[in-house]
C-alpha cells in the first residue's frame, strides 16, 4: 500500500492497526547510534523479515570521526 501523508489516510492505518487488521513487522531493534553499523550489515545481509530498527538515546552524541586529509587537517 503507497500512502501519502494525508491525515485521514495515516487515522485509517491507525484504526486498522488498532483493529489488528494491519501489523507491524519488525526483525530486530538496535539500541542506539553505536549499533546503527550492526542494523546496516543486517540490512544488506538480505535476511531480514520485518523491520530493522535504531532506537536513538534522548542526548546520545556521535562520536567525531576523524577524516584523513591533505597536511593533516
């Protein structure tokens, strides 16, 4: 099913969710950024059935990563 963000299109799903006529489907849950490599390589392993979900920590900082460059900037 193709929906564009319509109100009244995303009340329906809701109700059919609620009805239990429409289920989620989710394959695994990774706990924050740190995880998000794991979730990529489930991703492209092809196996997954469902969802791959990165559940993001309220106030989790990304670690810098530091980038190789010209005169080591």
């Amino acid at each position: 099913m193709q929906l564009d963000s319509k109100g009244n299109e995303l009340a329906e799903v809701a109700m059919w969710m609620t009805e239990g006529k429409v289920k989620l489907l989710i394959d695994s849950v990774h706990e924050g950024l740190g995880a998000a490599a794991a979730a990529f390589e489930k991703l492209m392993g092809g196996h997954a059935v469902g969802k791959i979900v990165v559940r993001v920590v309220p106030g989790e900082q990304r670690k810098p990563r530091r980038c190789g460059g010209a005169g080591g900037r």
